[in-house]
C-alpha cells in the first residue's frame, strides 16, 4: 500500500513512477486464485474413486472348520446355530463329525438344510475313553476321535458318508480350526484366521474360570499366556483358540490329538508336533480382541416331560427337537 501512496505522490509532482511491479504482483495473485479455484471446481466434478475391491472368493484360502457332535436334547438348536454363523463366511467348508456308529437323521438333515459346503463324518467314541453320567468332563476329553477323523479325512484317508468325498487335492491353501457345536463366534474371526501360515492363536472368552485366556504379545510375538490353571502347559490354549495352516498339516502327518494326554494337554498333543511356541503368529489385534466364547447351553430340565411321558401324554416323539 505504501508504494502505491509513493507512486501517487511522485504522479502529482511529476515525477516519474515505477508502477508496474506492483500492478503485475497483483495481477499474478489473482491468476492463481483462479488458478486454485478452477482446479478444485475439477476435482469436484470429477466422480469418486471406485473402492477396493476384495478379493474374489475362489482366491480366498478355505477355512476347513471340524466339529465334533453327539446326541442329546440341545444337539439340534446348537448345530443350527453354528451353520447360521459359518453361512456367513465365504469359502468355508465344514466337517462335522458325529459321535456315533451310523448317521443320524438329524445330522444328515440338518446339513442337507444349511447350504453349506460340508463333508459329513462318523466315528464312535471307544467304551473306555466315554464320560459315564454324572462324570465331569475334564475325565475324558470329548471330541478326540471325532478330531482324528477329521484329520484322516484332510490328509485323504476316507470316510465321508456324506456330502464332499474327495479330500482337498494336493497344493490346496487353507486352514483348519476346531469349532465346538456349543462355543459362539465371531463371524470376524474366521477372517482372522484365513491367511495363517503355521500356528495362529487369539484369546477365548469366558473359559478357565477367568474372563478370558489367551496369548500375551510384545513386538508381535508370543511371549507367554494369560491362563490361571496350569500355566506351564506346552500350549496352554482352548482348542477354540488356534488354527493350523492345511499345509503344514499335511506336511505332518502323524500329527494328532492324543486321548491319553493329562488334563488340559489335549490341545498340546497336537500342537508340539507342528510348531515352536515362540512362532506362533498373533491374530485379533495382537490378541487384544475376544472374538470366541467358551459358552455352554444349560441342560434343560425336563421333570414335566418325564412326568407327562409317564401318564403316556409326553410330547409327540416325530418331532424333531
């Protein structure tokens, strides 16, 4: 402002007066606001970036989810919602593996319903390794046959009776995981899960007696366990919190569960075979997420029905429960 004051007086007395740079100055000023002005009027007329695209699922690895099952009143409403939850993930296939010498109806049904890709399998708990009534669970571990089929079954030994016959032909990228028929899930942990290479292991809600157990991570890595019950376990982990990369199992294949591993053992009897603690690969924000409950349904009571079925009114037994 001062030098065009300057420049005004030095026209009043006649003297000459630079007063182009000043002129130019703010001409160029005003070229760049339109400058500026134009380009973002652009931008604005230009349309959105198109999103990420995920990949397609045929490029997703498969995660193979093996769940042992038996009889009993709530088998149904547990297998249901189990499906419902795996109906949510892309490129799953379920193994379920029933405690028993033949399929049952209800099993065999229940599949056929739930639009899944599924391998049905069969396999009777031996006499001695049964829990007898009112026995705790911890004296015999359930599942440990039904597991071991499921392994044999991934590494092409047979035995479907339902569903997909054929094994996962050799190179398949995939991971295995140890789905109980009463936990809940998170349908974000099987993507969690998907890309494991060896081991991959997260935290489990409401189990141990505790809020939660799980693996304790510094820079990425497994350092130790946050578990209240014998904590110097090879792996102390629930078997709902690891997976295991197909190939790595099949690149092992004696590796399996053990019926006659001590208490709490069972997941570590498969484990020790496959990985060193120390490369276990973190999953679940650094296993700060729970993403699985170690829930269980309530047996129901049924003192009415028994005291119906005894008056010969029990409800209708071709009902499906």
């Amino acid at each position: 402002m001062q030098r065009f004051r300057d420049s005004a007086t030095a026209l009043s007395s006649g003297q000459p007066c630079d007063c182009l740079p000043p002129l130019r100055a703010a001409a160029e000023q005003l070229r760049q606001k339109d400058l500026r002005i134009s380009q973002l009027q652009a931008e604005l007329r230009r349309p959105p970036p198109a999103p990420a695209q995920p990949p397609e699922p045929e490029a997703l690895p498969t995660i193979y989810v093996v769940t042992p099952t038996y009889a009993r009143l709530v088998q149904k409403a547990e297998l249901v919602r189990l499906s419902q939850t795996l109906s949510l993930v892309p490129r799953l296939h379920w193994l379920l593996v029933e405690d028993a010498e033949s399929p049952t109806p209800l099993v065999s049904g229940l599949l056929a319903a739930s639009g899944l890709l599924f391998t049905h399998l069969v396999v009777l708990t031996p006499k001695a390794q049964r829990l007898r009534e009112g026995e705790p669970g911890w004296v015999h571990p359930r599942g440990v046959e039904q597991r071991n089929k499921a392994l044999d079954w991934l590494r092409g030994r047979g035995g479907a009776v339902g569903g997909e016959k054929d094994p996962p032909p050799p190179g398949t990228q995939g991971v295995v995981y140890f789905a109980d028929d009463d936990n809940t899930y998170s349908r974000e942990l099987f993507e969690e899960m998907r890309w494991t290479r060896g081991v991959s292991v997260w935290p489990v809600g409401l189990v141990g007696g505790l809020r939660f157990e799980g693996p304790q991570v510094q820079d990425g890595r497994v350092v130790g366990f946050h578990t209240a019950w014998e904590p110097n376990r090879p792996f102390p982990v629930d078997m709902a919190g690891f997976a295991v990369a197909l190939p790595l199992l099949l690149a092992k294949p004696n590796a399996q569960f053990d019926s006659t591993a001590p208490r709490g053992h069972l997941e570590s009897s498969l484990l020790s075979h496959l990985v060193d603690p120390k490369d276990l690969e973190p999953r679940a924000a650094n296993c700060t997420r729970v993403l699985v409950w170690h829930t269980r349904t309530e047996k129901p009571k049924m003192k009415q029905e028994e005291q119906l079925q005894r008056q010969g009114r029990g409800s209708d037994p071709a009902i499906e429960v």
